[in-house]
C-alpha cells in the first residue's frame, strides 16, 4: 500500500502542477534516496520525494470492534490502523542553470510550487488516489507541513553525503486495514406470543 501512496503523490504533484511545469513531464519526480549514486546521474530540474519515516498513530486509533453481518454470517472488524508516513521533499537541478545562483533560483520556485499545490489539498483527492487507496472510503489525509523529524538535519544530510538543503516535510496518514475474524453465522430467531383465550 506504500507503494501506492508514492505513485498517489506522484499523480496529485503531476495533475496539479501548473501548465508548463517540468512536474508535468515524465521522469522529473523520483522516490529514491537523495544519495551520490542518485546526484551522480546528471538530471535537469526534478524533484525527489524521500519517504523517511513509517509509524504507527497508536494514540489515534478507534478502540473496540465492528460486526459485519451478512447472508453467509457475521464478522467482526478490528477499526484501522492509522500509519502516518513522512515524506522528505527536496528539488535538484544537476543540470540545469550553469551557475549556482540560476541552479538555487530553479529549484526554489519548483520547491515553491509543490508546497503550493501541497497546502490547497488538505486531503488527498479522490481522484488521485491509485491502487488499493483508490477502494478505501476514508482518503488518506495530508497531516501536516514542517521540519523534518529525523534527527538532527545536519546528521540527515551527512548520511547522504551532502550538505542541508531546502526541504518540505510531507505527513500523510493511511487508513491501514486490519485481517477481520470470522465469528459464525447467522442465529436465526422466532417470537412466539402467547395469549389466552376468552371465556365462552
């Protein structure tokens, strides 16, 4: 289902992009890890979405179950599970601009686009959900926008062997379905009123 949520974002950055945004264009929104095997292959304006950490919304969680009856018997459905995945933003222009002021000036206005198109869509849109997500009646909902929550952004960067650069935080939050447990079937039950009858 992660993999789902990658080709979702994918879609909604590629749908709302404005006309002529490279982030309409194939090839230019990556979810591999910024490392310099990634930077080595020389890319012109792109942006990568680096999906950094994966935990589980204990405290959000519904309590209690559901029961599901049907022809055949009755089910009882553990509520969701709430996953929230963070997601590192980050664009590159490796080769693009000649100079380091027109390289900055390129992946600042994509950087900008993104957290506009992020900020008009609280909620992940029906229409650009893909795969298992597509089925689900709850959309996953865009958490929230901040800092990376890693560890320390210097430590971030350096296991990528590179410096801190420009970055969004992207939260989402799925609506993980859990097994369901067969309990039986349907107990068919008859009322019987008894009354007593007048005196002749």
């Amino acid at each position: 289902m992660i993999d789902d949520l990658d080709t979702t974002l994918a879609n909604l950055l590629k749908t709302s992009a404005r006309d002529g945004s490279v982030l309409k264009e194939d090839n230019r929104i990556f979810f591999l890890p910024p490392d310099d095997d990634w930077r080595a292959a020389a890319r012109p304006l792109c942006l990568n979405v680096y999906l950094c950490r994966v935990h589980e919304h204990r405290e959000a969680r519904e309590s209690g179950w559901n029961t599901i009856i049907t022809d055949t018997g009755h089910t009882r459905v553990a509520p969701p599970s709430l996953i929230e995945c963070s997601y590192v933003i980050t664009a590159w222009s490796l080769a693009g601009a000649t100079d380091d002021l027109g390289r900055t000036q390129e992946e600042h206005g994509l950087l900008g686009e993104v957290l506009g198109i992020l900020l008009a869509n609280p909620t992940i849109p029906s229409a650009a959900l893909q795969g298992q997500l597509s089925a689900q009646v709850d959309e996953p909902l865009l958490f929230s926008l901040g800092p990376e929550d890693v560890g320390s952004e210097r430590d971030f960067w350096s296991s990528f062997g590179t410096h801190a650069r420009p970055s969004l935080t992207c939260k989402v939050v799925l609506a993980w379905p859990l097994i369901a447990a067969p309990t039986g079937t349907p107990v068919a039950t008859t009322r019987l009123t008894l009354t007593a009858n007048p005196p002749a």
